[in-house]
C-alpha cells in the first residue's frame, strides 16, 4: 500500500515537472522573440494582414470590385500627398479616396482590402499543398532507399531543372487562365523543394541511436518515421513554409502582372498592378501602393520566418 502511494505521488511529481517545463520553454520562447524586434516586426505585418483579409468582406463591401465609375477614373483627392503632376484629376463631390481611384473608378484603397484574402489564401493553399506532397514523398524516399528513393529523386530533378515562371506560363497558355489553374500552375514547380528538404532531414534522423532503439522493441516502420522520425525533423521545413508564403505571392502575383488574369477587374494586387502600368506618370499610386503592399506582405513572412529559424536554433537558444 505504501510502495503504491509512493509511486503515485512520484507519477504526480514527473507530471508536474514536465509541464513546468513546457511551460518554462513557452515562456522563454516567447521572451526570445520579443527582444527580437525583427521578430516582431514580421509577426506584427503578418497578424495585421491576415486580420484585415479575415474581415475584409466586412471592412469593404465584397462586390465593390464589381462596380465600375467611369466618372472618377484616376482621380485623386488625398490633400497629405501631393504628385507634383499637373494634370491630375481631382476627384468630384465631398468623398476622400486615400489611395485614389483607379482606370475604373474604383476606390484603390477598398480594392487593396479586398485583394487581400485572394492573395493569402492562394499562398497558404498553394505551400500547404506543396508541404504535404513534400513531407510523404521525402519522407517516404529517405526511409526506404533504394529504388524508391532514386525514382522519386528523379521525378523531382525533372521540375527542378524547369524555371518557376516559365513552367507557370506554359500551363496557363496550354490550358486556361482560371484562379485553379494559375494555383496549380505554381504548385507544380513548389512541391520539389519540400521533397529535397525532408528527405535530407529524415536521411539525417533516422541514424540516430533512438531509431535502432524503436525497432529493437518492436516498432514499425511507419510508427517510427511519422511519430518519431517525422515530428524531430519537421522545423526546418516550417521555416521553409513561412518563408514561402511571401514567395508564392510574389510569384502569383508576377503572373497576374503579365497578364493571366481571369478578369481585368478581379481585386489582386498582381492585377492591380498591370492595370496602372500604362498611367505610371499620370497616376502613380496605381503601381506604388500595390506594390507596396506586395512588399511589406512579402517582407512580413520573411522575417517572421527568419525569427522561427532563430527561435529552434538551439545555439541561439542557450
């Protein structure tokens, strides 16, 4: 009865110490990347960007793209800014366009709202694809060798010797220029990366002592690569995921800029872009706050993915 005692109140300690120190290592984690204002900065862009394409549908009205204003068409009213181009046109009545309107009279500002759930989404479906089809055939590849793992190489080189863009254009010339098309038209180049990238992870961890350990009591295979292998091997890939989202945008967005939009009219930022290429001197802020918001997006992913790699680096860590 007492050795049961004893060993129960032991079990309670081991608990209580092992959420202690999750609880320790979330702080500390934390604590790390708020004295990193990088960090910061990235995951501020990101939270911010993923919140106002959250509610964009409510901020702005979703079919204003749908409207077109001949009336205002390149206007500008926004009295903290001034182009120096004389021949601007102001815009009619008491309303304040911020960003001004564009070659359809549309308020630039609502349009840039609403292009962004567009882009986000495209991104996340296009590297959460990538990342799944990555990890199962670099998993599998790295684990079981051999043939297998020479065929799937292979295949893989095959994409990777093909530049994104062009690869892209092609599909899109060949089939059509529907959104699901332009998403696989850039998945089709991405999922290689992921391949390489588990498959050296994996190649890595599965040489260490506790994999010989889990088959000698009896494991199997597919329990050690994806409960143990897998899940040890995983951050490196995260990293690469986060600063994927940034390039995906970047990439899709260079595809609408050349022209495969669905509709001249749909709120990209691509695509909004293109439509100021021919006003650059008469209506500047068609190609600057697009682009800009491109970038800081882009930017965002990137240092919030960089803060991750800083964050698991356990030499940073100490």
């Amino acid at each position: 009865m007492l050795e049961s005692d004893k060993e129960e109140k032991s079990s309670r300690s081991s608990s209580s110490a092992s959420t202690g120190g999750r609880w320790s290592e979330i702080r500390f984690t934390l604590h790390f990347a708020m004295r990193n204002p990088l960090i910061m900065a990235g995951a501020i862009i990101v939270v911010v960007s993923v919140v106002l394409a959250a509610f964009s549908g409510i901020i702005v009205n979703p079919h204003a793209w749908k409207t077109v204003n001949y009336g205002i068409k390149l206007c500008w009213n926004n009295s903290l800014i001034n182009w120096h181009i004389s021949n601007i046109f102001t815009c009619p009545g008491k309303t304040v366009y911020p960003l001004g309107t564009d070659n359809y009279g549309r308020n630039l500002l609502q349009m840039i709202i609403l292009a962004l759930p567009t882009d986000l989404e495209i991104a996340f479906t296009i590297v959460i694809s990538a990342f799944a089809i990555g990890v199962v055939l670099g998993s599998f590849a790295a684990y079981s060798g051999g043939v297998t793992d020479e065929a799937i190489l292979r295949i893989t080189d095959v994409f990777f010797a093909i530049p994104v863009l062009i690869l892209a254009i092609v599909v899109l010339a060949t089939i059509g220029r529907t959104l699901e098309i332009l998403e696989f038209s850039v998945l089709i180049t991405w999922w290689p990366i992921y391949v390489r990238l588990v498959r050296s992870q994996v190649l890595s961890e599965k040489q260490k002592p506790y994999v010989e350990a889990l088959r000698s009591v009896g494991a199997g295979n597919f329990r050690i690569l994806f409960f143990h292998v897998l899940p040890n091997s995983i951050y490196p890939v995260l990293v690469q995921f986060t600063l994927d989202i940034g390039g995906v945008i970047l990439v899709f967005s260079s595809l609408m800029f050349l022209g495969f939009s669905p509709s001249p009219l749909f709120p990209e930022l691509g695509n909004l872009v293109s439509n100021g290429i021919n006003n650059v001197f008469t209506a500047p802020w068609l190609i600057i706050f697009p682009g800009l918001t491109i970038l800081i997006i882009a930017l965002g992913f990137n240092l919030l993915g960089d803060g991750i790699r800083d964050i698991l680096d356990p030499r940073l860590r100490r």
